[in-house]
C-alpha cells in the first residue's frame, strides 16, 4: 500500500509540473521579451485609450527635455513640428533602440524618403534610399517573430521598417502611417508609439509630389528635411 500511495503522488507531482510547463510555451511566444517590471505582459494595450490619445495635445504643450523620455518631437523643414510618445511598454527593445539613436542625433538631418499617401511615410536612412540603416539590427517585435505586440497600425502610429527576411532586421529606418494599414501591416511590423501632437504635420507631408523610384511613385520630388529629433516633456 505504501508503495502504490508514493506511486500516486509521484504520478501527480509529474502531471502538474507537465501542465506548467506547457502553460509557458503557449502559442511559441518568447516569454523573455514580453517580461516587464509591474507584472503586466508586454506587447498588451488598450487600443481605444491609444486612438483617443492620437493627436490629443499640442506641440506647444510640451517642452525640450535634457534627459531620455518617452516623448520624442520631430522638426521637419517647412512642415513644423510633432510629438511621438514611445511606448516602451509595447515593444521595450524597438524604443530602447529608437531612444539611443534619437540620444545620438542620429536621426537630425536625415529625410522622410518614401511617401505614401493613404499609407505611410517613412525615414530613417542615411543613405536616403531606403538600402540604408544603423550599425546595428534588433529582434523584431511582433507576432509574426514570436512577440506579442498589440499595437495596430492605426492612422498616427509609428513603427519600424524591415527587410522582409530575416525578421530581425530592422535598424534605423522607420514609418509612420497616415491612414488606416492595421489589415496589411499588424502582426508583421513593429509598432512602438504614435503621434499625441502635430498629426496634421504627417499630413502635409503625406502631400508632397512624389514620382517613381523605380518600383513605386513614393519618392519626393523635393527632399523632406527632419531637421532634428529630440526628447521632450510635458509642461
């Protein structure tokens, strides 16, 4: 009898480690990038509270900051201003990327060379032809690459440019959309915060007289200048 009751609780013991084991590895998430400080899981929001926060505030609203936040504002030559919050909460090594390149200026000077509107424009290359980036690539965080990310590419959202293979190559280059590209774009492409202040700016932008760049009429036919990007807080 002792024998048959020590075989039973082992049998237990081995059924409840196999369920929690199980429990961790659902749907092949990675775990490790969706742990954050607080309990909450990475990659979660409330993409009501989100749409209600695009383009809420003022440019004026804000002030340059001397140390890393979560604002960022943009200054495009001859189009003005706008504020993006970074959500690190979101996608923590896409903003933690975009904060050490905004930190070292790298983005000042650098164009928005592919427009599209009803889509996207997008910037961040250094070369200015879209073949260019950083020196460095990151994991890709969204579903696609095994990340939970629930942030849609609504209409004022940010998010990082790729090659299509591998995943994690993205760098530097990023876009932000001017319309609605939720169906064609979540759960491939990082989106890591949105524009609180200045939508109208991406807008003016989006309008700008573009010609073929050999595969798509997306090219500016006059250079669209970010002149600087720099962290800002709230008044």
């Amino acid at each position: 009898m002792k024998i048959t009751k020590l075989f039973l609780i082992a049998l237990s013991l081995l059924l409840t480690f196999s369920a929690l084991t199980a429990c961790q590895t659902t749907d092949g998430e990675d775990t490790t990038a969706q742990e954050t400080t607080g309990g909450s899981t990475v990659g979660t929001c409330d993409m009501n509270a989100i749409n209600a926060e695009i383009d809420s505030m003022r440019v004026e609203d804000f002030t340059e900051a001397t140390e890393t936040t979560e604002y960022v504002k943009f200054s495009v030559k001859n189009y003005g201003d706008f504020i993006v919050r970074l959500r690190k909460d979101i996608a923590p090594i896409t903003v933690t990327n975009f904060q050490k390149l905004v930190s070292q200026k790298f983005y000042d000077g650098l164009t928005f060379h592919r427009i599209m509107k009803g889509f996207m424009i997008q910037g961040g290359d250094p070369k200015g032809d879209g073949t260019g980036g950083s020196s460095e690539t990151i994991k890709g965080e969204f579903s696609q690459n095994g990340v939970r990310n629930e942030l849609s590419h609504v209409m004022g959202v940010i998010s990082m440019a790729r090659r299509s293979y591998p995943m994690d190559s993205a760098s530097s280059q990023f876009f932000i959309c001017n319309a609605d590209a939720s169906r064609s774009l979540d759960g491939s492409y990082a989106g890591f915060g949105y524009v609180v202040a200045g939508l109208e700016v991406i807008l003016m932008v989006s309008d700008v007289e573009v010609s073929s760049n050999g595969s798509e009429n997306s090219k500016p036919a006059e250079p669209v200048i970010i002149e600087k990007v720099c962290f800002v807080e709230k008044k």
